[in-house]
C-alpha cells in the first residue's frame, strides 16, 4: 500500500486530495496545526477512529514552521508521496504578514525538502509543491504557460517564488523527483470563505436569506481562469505518477472577471442585477427577482458596493493559463466548467444560509463574519 503524507491536508485542496488518495487505495497521512478550536470540518467524514484496526487516514501535529517536527514526521512515515499543500494562501493577507508568509510557504517548503534528503528519503519519496499562477503577477505573455516569465505581485507570490525555484533546484542537485504544479485559481464550496468566489456566493446567499445587508468588495475588474478544485487534485496526483518529473501548468483556459462571478451567483439566486456608477461608486442594483431562493430582496436593493480596503497594494489584473502540456502530456482535462461551479457554490451557500435563517428566527445565534 502506498503512502501519502499531505501538509495543508484541512484546506480546501487537502481535503479533496486526502479523499481521492484514499479511494486509490493509499494509506494517507496529514499534517495539522494545533488551533484553539477544532479545524478539521473539511475532513471530518473521512475521519477515522485512531482505535480501529487498519486505519489508513492518520493526522500528525505539525507546523512548516517547525523543521524539527516535520523531519520527525516524514522519518516515521517514510511516504513515498509528499503534497505540499500547506500554505498562508491568502495573497491580500501576506501584506499584511509578509514574514510569517515567507517563512511558511517559502522556508516551508525547504525544510520540507532537507527533511527527505536529510534522511535518505531523496530517492524513494516523491514530491509536490503546490505552485500558483500568482507567480506570473505582472504578466509578460498571454496566456501564460510554463515557459512564461515570472514576475510576482505579492509577498505570497514571492515567497512561492523561491518555493518554486528550491523544488527545482532539489530536482536538479540530489536528483529527486520533485515537482511543481503551476495552478491557476481553483474554487468549491469548500473555499476559504474569504477568496472572491466563496465571499460573492456566500455573501449573495446570506443577503437572500436576510442575514446580511450589503456585499463590500475590492476590483471587480480582476480576471481569473477558475477552475473546480476536484479536478484540480486528480492532476495533482497525476503529476507525481510519471516517468521523470515536471512542472505543469494547470488552467482551463477560459477567462473571467469577479463582475461576472457575482451575475452568475445572482443569476442562480433568481436575481437580475445591473452595475451602475463607476470607481468606487459602482453598485450592483436588483433589477428583478424570480423563484424563491431570494425572500428578502426586492428590485432596486443594492446588493454590492465598493470598499477600497479590499484594493491590494499591489494587483494581479488578469490570468489566463495555458493547459496545452498537461492536456497532451498527462491526458488531463477538467471536467466541471466555472458556471456549474458557480451554481453548486451559490446551492451550497443558500442551504447554510437557510439552517442559519432558521436559527436566527428561533432566536439562536449564528456565525458572524468579520471580513
Ligand atoms: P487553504 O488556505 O484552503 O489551505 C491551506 C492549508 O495550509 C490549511 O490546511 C492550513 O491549515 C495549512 N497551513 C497554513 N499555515 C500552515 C502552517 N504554518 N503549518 C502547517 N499548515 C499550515 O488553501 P488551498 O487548499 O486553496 O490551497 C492549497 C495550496 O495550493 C496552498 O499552498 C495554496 O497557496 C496553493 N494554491 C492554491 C490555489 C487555489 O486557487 N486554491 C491556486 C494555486 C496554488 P489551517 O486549516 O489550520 O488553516
Ligand atoms: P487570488 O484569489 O488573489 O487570485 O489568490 P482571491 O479570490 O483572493 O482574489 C481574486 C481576485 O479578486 C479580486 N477581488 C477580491 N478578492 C478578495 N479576496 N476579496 C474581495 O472582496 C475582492 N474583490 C475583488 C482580487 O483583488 C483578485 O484580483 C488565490 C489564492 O488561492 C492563492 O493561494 C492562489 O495561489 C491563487 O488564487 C492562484
């Protein structure tokens, strides 16, 4: 049986890798970070009871912060497969912590690798780190593709930077099969709640179930290329599956722009909506309601305003990936397009919004979102 050991395995993509690993048979070890609360809800039905027999799904403390612990926990697995998934992902978030972002995704990432070498592991164990289409930041070719030229627009972006170039680097000096997937944005209904999409179908559920007001965001004018996260994990094992190691972009090749996202959420809400005003000034106004996911909104609300502190210092405008290599190398395309996504975030977030519609009625409390 083979055996997997996943960093960031409480994340979004974690969760669906650990369950699609866990299909193929493995035996799936995860790294978690002690919180004060428990954070293990995106893997909560795969959990299995550490006092059964033959369990394949284990969890180890762990932090990339901590070399010592991360070499202690690879020497006692001894996996053959190492996904680097573990991350402060959010790009507006490592500005305003650039060094802690540094020392987990780029530090991280090599005491990651020194743990393998360190321990003999170099020619058994295979590894993948979890790289971003954020590393083309400022882009210098469209659409980008793995040849493209790196320019990064964050401390997120430039800390994956030298993740990126270590995992090369370890490839090329100790031979090890070690290698990059360059992912473009990727979504579910287990997003963060606080990356644009799950915010814009979150934030829109929560509006029609008259638990919110209002939806602050940032540049409506950003441009992405999302994709569904569960396609995005099969490529992440498939990449690890290989004669020699690569790096591959992983994309749809389809281009959006978050004002768009927010008329599709709208759209499965029964919602019309039209921007009005321009800047900051721009609004999104109800123009007509159908069906009965909305209750609480009738034509002319405002449901979208502008906040500058969503504006980042820095902006990624447009990304738009090339998944030419991949599709004719690995055989890989992804199989759920970014409206069906759409809809199955905006049905997700609607029956959550309901049960806490519902609470609130009867007087309980519900989560409050301080974003
Ligand atoms: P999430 O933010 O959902 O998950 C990040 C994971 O990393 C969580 O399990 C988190 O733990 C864990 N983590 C954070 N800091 C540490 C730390 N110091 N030590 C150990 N674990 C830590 O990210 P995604 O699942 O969306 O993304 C997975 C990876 O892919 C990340 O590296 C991200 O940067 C990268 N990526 C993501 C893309 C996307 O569109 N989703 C695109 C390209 C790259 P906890 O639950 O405790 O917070
Ligand atoms: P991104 O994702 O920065 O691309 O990084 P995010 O969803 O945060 O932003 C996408 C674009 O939307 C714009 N935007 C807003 N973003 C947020 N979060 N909140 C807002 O209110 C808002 N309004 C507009 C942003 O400015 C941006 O242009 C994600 C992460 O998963 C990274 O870890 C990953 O590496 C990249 O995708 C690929």
């Amino acid at each position: 049986m083979k055996k997997a050991l996943i960093t960031g395995i409480t994340g979004q993509d974690g969760s669906y890798l650990a369950e699609f690993l866990l299909e193929k048979g493995y035996e799936v070890h995860g790294i978690k970070r002690r919180a004060s609360l428990f954070n293990t809800q995106r893997i909560d039905h795969i959990y299995e009871d550490p006092h059964v027999e033959n369990m394949r799904f284990k969890l180890h403390y762990g932090d990339l912060a901590d070399s010592s612990n991360l070499t202690r926990i690879i020497q006692e697995i001894q996996p053959d497969e190492v996904y680097n998934l573990a991350a402060q992902s959010h790009v507006a978030v490592s500005f305003e912590s650039p060094e802690y972002t540094a020392d987990v995704d780029a530090m991280g990432t090599l005491r990651i690798l020194e743990a393998i070498r360190i321990l003999g592991l170099e020619k058994k164990t295979r590894f993948y780190q979890a790289s971003t289409s954020e590393l083309f930041g400022l882009v210098q070719e469209t659409p980008q593709k793995e040849t493209t030229p790196f320019y990064p627009r964050s401390p997120y972006a430039v800390a994956k930077l030298y993740a990126y170039w270590i995992t090369v680097n370890y490839r090329e000096a100790y031979g090890m099969y070690a290698c990059n997937g360059i992912l473009f944005n990727h979504e579910s209904p287990r997003r963060g709640e606080t990356f644009v999409t799950r915010k814009i179908t979150r934030g829109l559920s929560n509006i029609a179930q008259g638990l919110e007001s209002c939806l602050y965001m940032g540049n409506l004018d950003a441009l992405r290329d999302w994709g569904h996260a569960k396609d995005y994990v099969r490529m992440q094992w498939l990449m690890l599956q290989q004669d020699f190691a690569e790096d591959y972009v992983i994309a749809t090749g389809k281009q959006y722009s978050v004002r768009q996202f927010i008329l599709w959420s709208a759209s499965e809400l029964g919602l019309v909506l039209r921007f009005e005003g321009v800047g900051v000034d721009e609004v999104a106004v109800v123009d007509s309601v159908e069906g009965d996911k909305a209750p609480f909104i009738q034509p002319g609300d405002v449901l979208v305003r502008i906040d500058p502190r969503y504006f980042r210092p820095t902006e990624v405008e447009s990304l738009l990936g090339d998944p030419s290599k991949a599709k004719e190398k690995l055989g890989w395309v992804p199989e759920i397009t970014v409206q069906e996504m759409c809809a199955e975030m905006v049905n997700e977030d609607l029956r959550i919004a309901r049960r806490h519609a519902l609470l609130k009625q009867n007087g309980y409390g519900v989560p409050v979102s301080f974003e």
